[in-house]
C-alpha cells in the first residue's frame, strides 16, 4: 500500500445541504444529548433508546396516547413503570414508547423504549418499561418521544 496523501483535500460541496428531522430523529438527538454529560452506560442506554426510535418507521406523534404508572424496584434493583397505551383511532396501531428514567436531581441515568404491537382501535394495552441496569435512590419515570404506526 502507498503512503497516506497529505495535504489533500475534498473538493467543497455545492449547494445547500437538507437535513429532514423526523419526529425520531429528533428523539433520537435528545435520547443522545445526555451522552456528553455522563458515563459510558448512560450514553449507550440513550443511544440504543433513540436508535430503535429511529427504527419505528413513518410515526406520528402520539405522546397523548400514553401514561406511565407507579414506579417500583424489581428483584434485580432495575426500576420498573407500567406503560398504558390507549389508541383512539379507528384501526389498530403500533406504538414506540420512550420512557425516561430519572433521578431526584433530575438527571437522566436511563431512557428504555418499549415497542407496544396491535393496539385494537379505541382499546387500552399495558406493558412495562424496565431499566436497562440498576438504580437507587428516588428514581422518577416520565413519557419521552411516543410515535404511533
């Protein structure tokens, strides 16, 4: 192989540049954003939460559609909240759930999101967000980004 090129550079682009911000590209910006400010696990965490948004194809903003029940510690320290969904359209729905797991100084050590199939049309589903690793202390849940297919 030949030695690296120095000094070369690419040629500058052309033209205006078109960034389209979906509802989860923009989920996925803010799961990632508390990346810089913490450790490792949390930036991973967050990553996967706004890369599986990513994956959830064509949806609508629904965060109307969702709310979030008590918070409890399961038998391996992981924080838990029930998800209940509830679909007013007319056909059954898909729904992608980001709950975030926050901590009383209101930072943000976890964010899950929860993939919910087959909401029958004007019908409540349940499911439960689950911590991606263990935490202490009074811990709060809250709704992120909801897109609904």
């Amino acid at each position: 192989m030949g030695q690296p090129l120095r000094g070369v550079r690419s040629p500058p682009r052309s033209g205006p540049s078109t960034v389209r911000h979906t509802p989860a590209s923009r989920a996925a910006s803010a799961a990632a954003s508390p990346a810089s400010n913490g450790s490792d696990v949390v930036g991973s965490a967050t990553a996967a939460a706004g890369e599986k948004l990513n994956g959830f194809k064509n949806g609508a903003n629904a965060k109307g559609d969702v709310k979030l029940g008590a918070v409890n510690t399961d038998h391996d320290s992981r924080v838990t909240s029930e998800i209940i969904v509830t679909n007013g359209t007319a056909s059954p729905k898909s729904y992608a759930v980001q709950v975030n797991f926050r901590d009383a100084t209101g930072d943000l050590p976890d964010s899950v999101v929860v993939t919910i199939d087959g909401v029958g049309s004007k019908s409540s589903q349940d499911a439960t967000a689950r911590s991606n690793r263990k935490l202490s202390g009074d811990v709060k849940a809250d709704v992120g980004t909801v897109l609904r297919h």
